[in-house]
C-alpha cells in the first residue's frame, strides 16, 4: 500500500510550480516537428523484433456548456452539426494513421477525451468505434483497456449501454464537487441524483472500472462543503478518484476570467482541504497511487503499483506501459519510438493539414540519450516512489554519481526534510515526501531548466 503522511508545514515550503509528468519532456518543450518526422518514428515503431501494441487516443473537443474552471482545449457550441463535419475529418485521420503501423499491432489500450466525448450522438459514437475496428486491430473481446470521459450531464443510463455495446469496459466521470453553491459558481449544474444514476448504469453494464474526478480550490469550498463532497463519492463506491488542484490562471484561460477571485478558498483553507481529501479518502480504504490519483485496494493501478509495473503517460496512470500512443484528433499528442508529435490546435488548421493531404502534426521533439535516461528515472519515481541506481546504471551504462552530481547534491535538503531516504542501491521516497513527488521529479528534470518555462506550469499543491 502507498502510504502517505501529510505535513502542512512542509508542504507550504515546496509549493511551487511544475510539470505534471505526464511525458518527459513535458509539451512545453516541443519544438518544429514535420509530418515526414512523425512518418518516419511510426515506420521505425514497426522495425521492432516484437513490435510494441498500439494505444489509441481520440480527441472530441467540444462541450455544449463551459465550466468556467477548465483549461481543456475545448470549443463550446449548442451546434451538434460541428460534430459531424468533425468525425469526417478525424475518419480521414484515421486512415492516414493506420497505414503507417503494421495491421498485427493489437491496440491494447484506447480512449476518448475531450472535451466532451459524450457530446457525440449514439449513432456517431458507433460509427466513430467502427471506422477505428475497420483500420486498426481491437480487441474482440472484452480484454482490453478501452476508456471514455464522461459528462453525466450529457448521457443517460441508455448512453451508457451504447457505450459498452460498442467496446468501452471503463469509465471517467467529472464531478468536481456536488455543492449546489460552488457548482452555480462553475457553470456546472449536476444534481448528485445524475451523477449516481450513471455510476448505477456503469456499474449494472459490467464495468471493469469507474472514476470519479473531483477539484479542490473552487469558489465557496469549504472543509465541511468539501467533506460532504467526499462522504458523497465515497457512499458511490467508485473503483477510483481523483482530487485535482484548481489553478487559477485567468491570463490563460479565459472561461476561468468568469471565477470572481473573491470566492475563491485562502491558500490555507485550501491546503486543509486538501488535507482533508487525503485523511478522508485513505480512512475510506483508497490507496494513494500519486499525483492526486487515489484507487481502492483491488484497481488494476494499485496492483500495478505493488507490482512495479505502473506507467505514466498523456492520460494519466496506466498498466500499459509498453505500447506506442498513437493519438488522433485536434491537438493530440503521441508518442511513438522516443518521439512526441503534436497535433494542429484549432480546427481551422487542423482540417486544411488534411484536405491538403497531409497529417495535421504541428510541432513534437525527438527524444535524445539523455532525454530517455531522464525519463525512466522520473517514471520509476512518479510510480513507484523510489529509484534505484544500480539498476539505471545496467540499463544506461553510465556512473549514476558522476552523471547526476548536480542532482544528487540538490536532493540532499529533501533528505534532510525527510523527503527522501538513502538507501544501499538508491533513493526510497518515504510517506511524507509522497504529495511532493512533483518536486523531487523536478530535480531530474534537465528540460525545464533549458526551457525556462516554470512560470507555464501549475503549482503543485
């Protein structure tokens, strides 16, 4: 079990910001990248002597509301037509894309965001899973990892069976709080009636898997708002939950320049909300999987923790670490054979790349020797809380003290604050440094300090 002890104290001290590591280098770093590039990664990803499964990840950008917190690339619209003009193009995407990888490639895992996936009628979600079945290798069966994000507000219990009739066996559910106050506040009306009824159907389908986000730091939360928020979710008994930081950069976002900053919870009531989130959800029996992730004891993520063969990657944790991410959709991003590409931003420059013939892949990097050895090790200690160097310097025949000195001198002040512990082969992160593990990720992260671009990231708590 991930074991985690909160210290307040020592939490306000490292709060700064940085990455979410859901890819190293993160996307701020990427640079010029050419569809021939993209081409060339996805032909060189089937050279393999067992080539890699695929992961497949769609991209449905539009919301028929906007929630004033969110920072998703989304286009909010009532017009559901923009969805059928859409679909045509992404089927062209898709035909494009397949042709490039080896029809033997098994797509282990695949999954839909947004956005709102759910703003597709029934009738495009099946067409949208059939184009995919007819150019790539699913699962026929039920063995896949096959996920979807989901707005209760936008599906029924009728939605759901659609949903699992066509292939997907787990699903996400955004919540974000169930007070009636905060979510006026947030443009998010969603009667816990709603939430629950859809769990119900999730759960009356099969599902192998049902997560619930939520958001601390929103207007009006409180500690007993945000407690009753969590006793709510708890009695849903979801598989996992999510408890992410609110971050509050109007400049940015603009749906988040409707949030009077005046309503907003005082850095010290949010640190005790969040504090609360991790007492509450740990004495209800979830384990702290990391970077705000909680799942109970018998999720696939906590045994895959316990096992070491938890991963990080564009979606957040998964089991699957060894696949190829080929993503597809208006700024999508994969990473395929030591290559991230991103996709065009907006949907103007997205369909010209692809009536022009073209992939609409925009900008990615190609990852260096140094760039792979760097993420490994920030895999191993964004998943599994500990490093062990003898191991890195098998795998990269390097001399870990004589590679990493300047880190290895800038973790001593975390040892020192009892962050982290030495071992005889490396570095254990012990239950207090478990909320911080951005930070200590941080240190190993050579790109961010190239780039210069903290002032682009959240802050960490």
């Amino acid at each position: 079990m991930s074991a985690i002890q909160f210290d307040a104290d020592l939490i306000r001290r490292y709060d700064t910001a940085g990455p979410r590591y859901t890819s190293y280098p993160t996307a701020v770093a990427f640079g010029p990248f050419t569809e021939d590039e993209y081409k060339a990664h996805a032909y060189m990803s089937n050279e393999d002597p067992i080539p890699l499964p695929l992961s497949l990840y769609f991209h449905v950008p539009f919301c028929d509301t906007v929630c004033f917190y969110c920072a998703c690339n989304k286009i909010v619209t009532k017009d559901h037509s923009k969805a059928e003009t859409y679909l045509q193009y992404l089927f062209r995407e898709i035909e494009m894309q397949a042709k490039l990888y080896d029809r033997d490639r098994t797509v282990e895992q695949l999954h839909w965001g947004g956005g709102t996936p759910t703003f597709l009628s029934h009738a495009e979600m099946r067409a949208l899973m059939e184009k995919t079945r007819e150019h790539f290798s699913l699962h026929i069966t039920d063995e896949g990892d096959y996920s979807i994000e989901i707005d209760p507000r936008s599906v029924t219990p009728e939605t759901i069976g659609v949903l699992r009739e066509i292939g997907f066996n787990r699903f996400s559910l955004g919540v974000q709080d169930v007070d009636e106050r905060v979510q006026i506040a947030v443009n998010r009306i969603q009667p816990i009636a709603q939430t629950l009824s859809i769990i119900e159907a999730c759960r009356a389908q099969g599902a192998k898997s049902i997560s619930v986000d939520l958001i601390y730091g929103l207007p009006f939360q409180t500690m007993e708002s945000f407690r009753q928020t969590l006793d709510t979710i708890i009695e849903m008994s979801p598989d996992r939950i999510s408890v992410f930081n609110y971050a509050h950069m109007p400049t940015l976002f603009k749906p988040q320049r409707r949030i009077n900053e005046a309503d907003l919870p005082s850095p010290e009531t949010k640190l005790q909300i969040m504090q609360l989130a991790v007492e509450h959800l740990t004495a209800a029996g979830y384990e702290y999987i990391g970077m705000d992730h909680f799942a109970k004891p018998d999720d696939e993520l906590a045994i895959a923790q316990r096992q070491g063969t938890l991963h990080r990657n564009f979606q957040g944790y998964t089991t699957h670490a060894d696949c190829d991410l080929v993503a597809m959709g208006v700024s999508s991003i994969s990473s395929v054979a030591e290559s991230y590409s991103q996709n065009a931003k907006t949907l103007e420059e997205y369909y010209a790349a692809l009536d022009a013939g073209r992939l609409p892949v925009i900008k990615g990097l190609t990852l260096d020797d140094d760039d792979v050895l760097r993420r490994y090790i920030i895999q191993q200690l964004a998943c599994h809380f500990t490093l062990n160097f003898n191991q890195v310097e098998r795998l990269f025949s390097l001399t870990f003290a004589d590679y990493f000195s300047r880190e290895l001198e800038l973790l001593q002040p975390m040892v020192g604050d009892n962050l982290l512990q030495w071992t005889t082969t490396g570095i254990d992160v012990t239950p207090r440094g478990r909320f911080l593990i951005r930070n200590i990720c941080m240190v190993f992260d050579a790109s961010m300090r190239k780039h210069s671009v903290q002032q682009r990231f959240s802050r960490v708590i």
